[in-house]
C-alpha cells in the first residue's frame, strides 16, 4: 500500500520589505501545506497569489506580473500548459 504524502500547495509571494513591486527578486514561490495567512507567513511576505496546480504555472504568473493577459491563477495555469504542449 501506498503512503500518503502530506499534501503542499505552491504559491507565489512577495517578500516583506521589498519595494520593487516590479523586480522579479521581490518574488518567491514557496510550498505550504495549510493556505498562507498573516499570523503563519506574514514574517515572511507581505502578500501571496495561489495555490498553483503546477510549478510552471507560478513560474508564468511571476515573470508575467502586471501583464493585462494574466491576471489569475486560472491564466496563469492555462498559458503554463499552452507552453508545455508547445515546446513538447
């Protein structure tokens, strides 16, 4: 029988402190098992977008940020996966 692995979420946050809203740096994708709250991440970031299905799609939602064509998790996912089809 299988184990169950304890179950974590991706998200996208941006890191306390940081002012370049626009700077790739000022982003971090981070793994939690339980969703990101003020009192359990909020040391750490000022703010998160997520839980992202796939790890490429967060990467599409952080080098993307600002693009009137991705505004969601959704968008985020869906270009991820155009992407992986197209580049096989």
């Amino acid at each position: 029988m299988a184990t169950k692995k304890h179950s974590t979420r991706l998200y996208l946050g941006q890191k306390v402190g940081c002012k370049n809203y626009l700077s790739e740096k000022c982003y971090e994708i981070f793994r939690t098992s339980k969703e990101p709250t003020e009192a359990s991440h909020g040391h750490k970031y000022s703010n998160a977008i997520g839980p992202f299905r796939t790890k490429l799609g967060a990467e599409v939602m952080l080098h993307a940020r600002g693009s009137p064509t991705i505004q969601t998790v959704s968008d985020a996912e869906k270009i991820a996966r155009a992407s992986k089809r197209e580049n096989g």
